[in-house]
C-alpha cells in the first residue's frame, strides 16, 4: 500500500481522503510516513512495476512516462525509465515493435 500512496503522491491522496468515508487510508497513513516522503522514496522501477500490475497486456514506454508525468512525478524521462526496465529485467519483459518498445510484468515463478 504504501508503494500506491507514493505514486499516487501527496495532491491526490489529500483528495482521496475527502471522500474516504471509511477512514481506512487515514489508518494506512498513521502507520506510514507522509505521502510526501514516500513519494521521495520511491524508485522509478516500483513505480514502473505498480503501473504494469493495473494495465492489462503491454504498455509503451511513451504511456508509462506519460502516466507518470500525469501524476505529478518530476523529470521523469523516457531515459531513466528505459535504465529501470533494463536494470531489473528479472521484473520486466520488454518487446520492441518498430522503433516503440513495449513492456510487460515478468510471471514470477511459483
């Protein structure tokens, strides 16, 4: 959870927990440090990760940084993310098409 609430970032979970009626992500962060501080913390390949988990099939690089971006998280290049995906590539699984590369979650073995 506390991966979400960093990528998420410090803007949107303070709008979130307008409407969180159940108070269930006001516990989450009485156990956390700041949005803010898990949003510094957070590495690119996490966020990358936590991205692919909610979108079905394959991403472009340009959607990922796109996404990213969207979500307030500054100076995020396509560069630094195609040095993630290739540093951990036990995690991601990268297939180009043309001159785009697209990217998909590793299946961990069981």
């Amino acid at each position: 959870m506390a991966h979400i609430i960093g990528l998420l970032g410090p803007d949107r979970i303070e709008k979130i927990m307008k409407n969180d009626e159940t108070k269930s992500l006001q516990e989450t962060l009485a156990e956390n440090r700041s949005p803010q501080q898990l949003r510094e913390g957070l590495r690119l390949w996490v966020a990358v990760r936590e991205y692919l988990r909610e979108v079905p099939g394959k991403s472009k690089v340009g959607d990922i940084q796109a996404f990213l971006d969207w979500l307030g998280m500054e100076d995020v290049i396509r560069q630094a993310i195609e040095f993630a995906l290739k540093r951990h590539s036990d995690s991601f699984k990268i297939t180009k098409k043309g001159h785009e590369r697209y990217v998909e979650l590793r299946e961990m073995p069981r």
